[in-house]
C-alpha cells in the first residue's frame, strides 16, 4: 500500500504532539480521535492505553500494537533566579541535551525553554573534556525570578525537545517521536485496512502506554484485553551507518523492509506466519533475533500472566532516542501491507502453541 496525503498530515501531527511517558493524554486523544472516524469500538483506560476494535465479542482476538508515549524530561525545581532543573524521562543520551530547545508543558499550555550551560570559553579546560550530565544544564524560559517561572510552569511539568518532523528524500522521515509513535500509526493503518477487508477475527489496534519506563501500559493492556494473538510494533536499530554492527543486529536498513524477531523471546509459530504473510504479500523483510528479551513491550506481554502468542514486528531506525531519528515511510507502508495480510489469512480456528 502507499500512504495517500490525509494518512501522512496525521502521522506528521500524531508525531509533533508532545506526550512523554505517564503524559500520553494528548497524543492518545489524537490517536483516537483518528480511529474512530472508522473503528466503531473505541476506549481507553487509566493505564494511559488507548485501543479500537473492529467489533466485540467472541473469537480469535487478535492485537497489533504500538506504544504512543516518546522519551523527555520532567522538572524537578525551579531556582530563586527563574531556571527550571530537570531529569529525563526514558533514556536520553546526556550529550544530545546540550544546546537543545525545549517544550514545557506549563500551567497554561505550552512554554518555550532553552537548554543553558556554562560556555566553553568559561570552563577550566579540564572540565571542557568532561562528559555533560543533566545536573550541568538547566532550562531557561526567559523568567526574572521563582514567582514569574512559577507562573508559568510547575515542578513535576513533562518537556520535550522542539523539533518538528521532516520528510526527506527517498521518502526518509525524521522525527523526535519515531519511538514509537510509529507504532501506534502502523497499528491503526492495519486496523483501517482489515475493516476495509474485512475478518471474521476481532481485531484490536493498541496505543500502549509507558514502554520507555515501565511496560505498564502493555502489563495492564493484556489484562484489559486478553489476546489470544500479540503483534508488538516498535523500532530496532538499523545498521547501515557508521558505528553500527551487523554482528549484533543483522544488516538491517532503512528501506529493507520490515524487521521480523525470531527468538526465545517471541512464539516460533507466530514468526513463521508473519514470515508467510511477508512471502504472501510479496514484503522484503529482515530476521533479527532474540535470545532472551527483546527490549519492547513484546516483553510486557509475556510477563503480564495472560498467554498470548507474541510476534515481534520492527522498522528500522537510525539514530534512536536522538532529535532525528530516522526511518523510511516504505518500511511503514510495507508493515502494514505485511500485517493486514497476517491477519487475513489466519483461519477461524488457528493454533499457536509450539
């Protein structure tokens, strides 16, 4: 399939909207305002989840999902002199912080911030040598004291860094938010197009909460809604630059394909159909394994107590938890592609057990 104009002005939206982990509510309100022009079953709990269906009741259940929250920062305190110190949210690399803009959810919406540090001219020249850390660098919102920052935003307030997404040649995309809120797209882009093929499956597209922390969202999504069938959507790293190594991930590219994880860490029947359905749809996909966890809420299912059978699907990603990561919209459409045919060769009756 190709994405037609309407499905990438939402995925550019859905990937702007700031929403860190424990703060989804704004990208999961986008995400099911989208759905529901077409799923008629939408619903949400208090783990942040979110989730649309093609119908209720009984039958093989099935579940494609992604996790709607991205990685930021959270404010711990703000200073006599106006600055706001802050510590991240999921795993920010401290070298990508420094220099970087900032969007502060305030008391009254969005604030602008700017990350401060000492200039180089004004460190001693060890200490330029030295790796930056979080406690090196505050946020400056242009306030002249405690009382005017405190107007603004409050202790506890979620951030992220301002960069807007960017479609670049060969239809290459670059977001903040690519994990993974490219998931979440993919997971609704299958359920619109099962609906338009019709299944007598249930199907169920998943925007999870708190992948970056916890897996919570997942932990309590399997109990919410018991699957028989897991399909995880996330991002792996690609190995086509500089620095990467195929040794441990494969040779995995931007524009190779879906990434299909065979492993300890996911049910081998499941895999095998998902390598079927890629054969079936003619989809290019990579192996990558796993030999005892995977790193992506495909984890938080199998730890939930519910039996599923699990399969792992990736897009490849070069320069994760950074400003820019970087995938390619190909990649996107062929997961798609890939899925809807899973789903819609599973027979009525279907047994994953190994």
């Amino acid at each position: 399939m190709s994405l037609t104009e309407n499905q990438r002005a939402y995925l550019l939206d859905l990937l702007t909207t700031p929403s860190p982990s424990g703060f989804e509510r704004r990208a999961a309100r986008r995400w099911r305002e989208e759905v529901a022009t077409f799923a008629p079953h939408v619903d949400h709990d208090l783990a942040g989840n979110s989730w649309a269906s093609n119908r209720g009741g009984e039958g093989l259940h099935i579940v494609i999902k992604g996790h709607i929250d991205e990685i930021g920062f959270i404010v711990t305190s703000i200073d006599d002199n106006g600055f706001l110190w802050i510590d991240r949210i999921g795993g920010w690399g401290n070298q990508v912080v420094v220099g970087q803009r900032i969007i502060i959810d305030g008391r009254h919406g969005s604030v602008s911030g700017f990350i401060g540090k000492n200039a180089a001219h004004l460190l001693k020249p060890a200490d330029r040598e030295k790796i930056t850390t979080l406690s090196d660098v505050w946020i400056d919102i242009v306030a002249k004291d405690r009382a005017a920052a405190e107007e603004l935003v409050e202790v506890g307030g979620p951030a992220v860094i301002d960069v807007t997404p960017r479609q670049l040649p060969n239809d290459f995309l670059v977001s903040r938010s690519i994990d993974n809120r490219i998931g979440s797209f993919i997971a609704l882009e299958v359920l619109r197009s099962v609906i338009e093929r019709d299944t007598p499956h249930r199907v169920t597209a998943l925007a999870a909460s708190q992948e970056e922390i916890t897996m919570a969202g997942a932990i309590n999504a399997a109990h919410n809604l018991k699957p028989d069938i897991v399909i995880a959507l996330d991002v792996t790293h690609a190995t086509d630059y500089p620095g990467a190594d195929p040794k441990v991930d494969n040779n995995v590219s931007l524009g190779g394909g879906p990434v299909l994880t065979r492993g300890a860490a996911v049910n081998q029947r499941v895999f095998e159909a998902l390598r079927g359905a890629a054969k079936d749809a003619g989809v290019p996909c990579v192996v990558q394994a796993a030999g005892r966890n995977t790193g992506t809420d495909a984890d938080g299912f199998r730890r939930s107590g519910i039996a599923s059978a699990i399969g792992l699907v990736s897009i490849a990603n070069r320069y994760m938890h950074s400003p820019n990561e970087m995938i390619s919209l190909t990649d996107v459409e062929c997961s798609i592609t890939l899925l809807s045919t899973f789903v819609v060769n599973l027979a009525e009756a279907v047994d994953f057990r190994n």
